[in-house]
C-alpha cells in the first residue's frame, strides 16, 4: 500500500471518528438517530 493511499484512509476514518462523536455529542433526539442512521448508510455505500 502506498503512502499516499495510507494517508488518504487514515483521514477518512479520523474524519469518521469525528462525525460519530460530534453526532453522540448531541442531546437524545430524534435528529440524533436520524443523522446516526445517514451516516451509517453513507458508511455502508462506501
């Protein structure tokens, strides 16, 4: 694997990482589930 290509997965799963915890930052609602369930699918697609 290149470095290039390292890199490149290394920042999206950071990137990730951060749209999960500032997604659970959120009070329980039900927007938070909803961008939950988005962001599971865009996971899932890729």
């Amino acid at each position: 694997m290149s470095i290039s290509k390292y890199r490149a997965d290394f920042t999206r799963a950071m990137n990730r990482r951060r749209l999960y915890a500032r997604i659970n930052s959120l009070p329980q609602s039900t927007v938070r589930e909803e961008l939950i369930a988005i962001a599971q699918r865009h996971d899932a697609e890729q």
